[in-house]
C-alpha cells in the first residue's frame, strides 16, 4: 500500500509518529498543545497546527469536529507501522518463555490454550489455527488389517500427531500384503506433507504402469484415503469479552460487528492463511481488511513453523487504535516460542 513516505517531511514524519502514539495512549482527538508538551518536536504550537493542517490534506489526519483535535486515519496507522519497529520488553519475553518452557504432551492443547494466553497477555481478541491437514509432514504410513476387506489406514505426522481412515477395499489383503504396500508408498512420501503427498498419488495413479501393476494401484488407493485431507482448519479464539474494555466498542453496534466475525471465523481465515505465506508478521489496517466486518478492525498475524514448514497461524484482532508497538513483537515472539516448543 503507498504510505505517502515520499510526500512527508522531517517534520512531517516526526509530528504524524507523535500523534499516532498519542491516539493510541488516549482514544482522544489530539490536539496541537498536547503534542508540544508532550513531544520534542523542535517547534512552536502554531507551526504543529500547520503541520497537522497539511497531514490532514495528505490523508492521514482527519478532524471529526471543528473545535476537536484530529485523529490518525488508517493511512497514518500504515506509515506507523512502517516506521516505527517496537522490541519485546523483557517482562513479555520472559512470560512467553515461562509459558512454553513446561513439558507439553498433548500438542493440540499447547495450540489451543496460546488463543487464551495472547487474550491475556494483549487483553485483545486472540484466534489461532490449528495446523492444516495438508500442512502437515508424514513420518511414516501403516496400513492395518481390522477385519476380511477392511482397512485402517493409518499416517503419522513427523510433529506427532495421527491420522486414520477405514477403508472398504473390493477384495481381502493380509496383514503381511498390507506391509509390504506400506513400505512401498513410505519410500516415497516420506517428508512430504500430505498436499504434497496427495499430488504424488494423483499423479502415480495416471502413470501407465499404475493401470497394469495391481499391487501399486492399491497401495496407492489406500494411501489417498490417508492423505484425503480437510480444507478447513479448525479455529480457537480467546478473549471476545475483553474487547468491550476497548473504548472504540462503547459503540455496541460496531462490537456487534467484531463478536459477529469472531464467532463467524471465515472472516478471519483468508486473511490468516496469508500470514502462512510470508516470513514476516502480517499486519492489515483497518480498510487494508477485505472482508466488509473487519474494515474498522486490524489484525496482527504471525505463522508458527514445524522445521521451515508452516503450520498454522496465529494473531491479535482489535481496533485499529492498536498499540502496534508492543502487540507486533509480542505476537511474533509467541509464534517463535511456539514453534520451538512444537519442536521439541
């Protein structure tokens, strides 16, 4: 999205960065006096005033009323968070390094129970995903005879995790059969996640030889019942309640909106599944927000990794007036912290 970088000078730059900070602290409109007593800015009241007049005709500051302050539009959040790179404070790493440092057996809880610890930590709204089955790497594949023509099919993901699926099969197979069909796809799948693996399958079920070798059809078929995977990814979210300490929701029409997303989940989904793509943390602003509900509403995301490969995403959703600051790198070393606890 354009900032405006080029347009803004020294000044500029330094009075627009004030004024964000000082919305964010007050949900107040800012006026000229507060942002000189309260900031270095190097120069009288009457030349903010002027400055302020000229950010308004850029964009990034409006006026709601005329004897009022002004406050910073979703162009200034952007430029904000462009500019300015906050640090964890110690006392935020060490509570997110106390959190994943006990021994955790059950991964899903871990995952789970990160949406309620965000909520705590930021009191925002905090939603997480699980990892996606087509995330996921397989360690290894197994195939176990239940009874005459009935298959489980079994996967193991390299992160712990099982997976099964009963399988009708048009004729019987033993145990030893069953094995050796194992070992044939483990050969191959081995490493790959399952929308990897599912594209292999497909792909060797078209192979000529396929059609002619019955033992490799079959290990084949079994093995797209395991990596058959769901689109959907399941969703936690924490801390829908303590947005109403927020004073953007004494608007209960536009909390409506947000309890209404949050508990919609799909809203949110798109917009997390972009943070899989890229290394970084995803902030989107306000209007940056494709989806309608969320225009008045920003979302901090991050990924959390197994290895290099990412596995699900979490994130912060809250009003714009965000303090991007602390919340930026908060969620960025939680997603860090997670991954090495699914690691371990």
């Amino acid at each position: 999205m354009d900032t405006g970088v080029k347009e803004l000078s020294p000044r500029q730059h330094a009075l627009l960065l004030a004024a964000v900070q000082e919305f964010i602290a007050s949900a107040e409109p800012v006026g000229s006096h507060q942002l000189v007593q309260r900031h270095t800015l190097g120069v009288r009241a009457a030349m903010v005033r002027n400055l302020m007049g000229e950010l308004e005709d850029a964009g990034f500051l409006l006026q709601p009323h005329t004897s009022a302050g002004r406050v910073p539009t979703d162009r200034a959040f952007r430029y904000f968070v462009d500019h300015v790179t906050g640090r964890i404070p110690f006392n935020d790493r060490a509570q997110i390094e106390l959190h994943y440092s006990a021994p955790q057996i059950d991964r899903t809880a871990m995952i789970r129970d990160t949406s309620r610890f965000l909520a705590l930590m930021t009191g925002q709204a905090a939603v997480v995903t699980a990892p996606r089955l087509e995330s996921i790497v397989i360690e290894r594949v197994q195939f176990v005879r239940l009874r005459e023509r009935e298959v489980l099919a079994i996967f193991i993901a390299a992160a712990g995790a099982v997976q099964n699926r009963l399988v009708a099969t048009e004729q019987d197979y033993s145990q030893s059969e069953l094995d050796r069909m194992a070992a044939y796809l483990n050969d191959s799948l081995i490493g790959r996640t399952l929308g990897q693996a599912r594209e292999w399958i497909e792909e060797s079920l078209r192979d000529d030889r396929a059609n002619y070798d019955c033992f490799m059809r079959i290990a084949l078929m079994l093995g797209g019942a395991i990596v058959r995977a769901e689109a959907s990814a399941e969703v936690y979210v924490d801390g829908s309640t303590k947005v109403i300490e927020q004073p953007e929701f004494t608007d209960l029409e536009k909390l409506r909106v947000l309890l209404r997303a949050l508990e919609d989940k799909t809203s949110l989904l798109d917009l997390l599944d972009r943070s899989l793509a890229q290394a970084g943390p995803l902030v989107s602003i306000g209007s940056e927000n494709t989806d309608a509900r969320l225009t008045g509403f920003s979302v901090v995301a991050a990924s959390y990794m197994s290895g290099a490969q990412p596995l699900g995403s979490l994130a912060i959703v809250g009003p714009v007036r965000m303090d991007y600051e602390r919340v930026i790198p908060l969620v960025t070393y939680t997603a860090k912290a997670l991954s090495r606890a699914l690691n371990q």
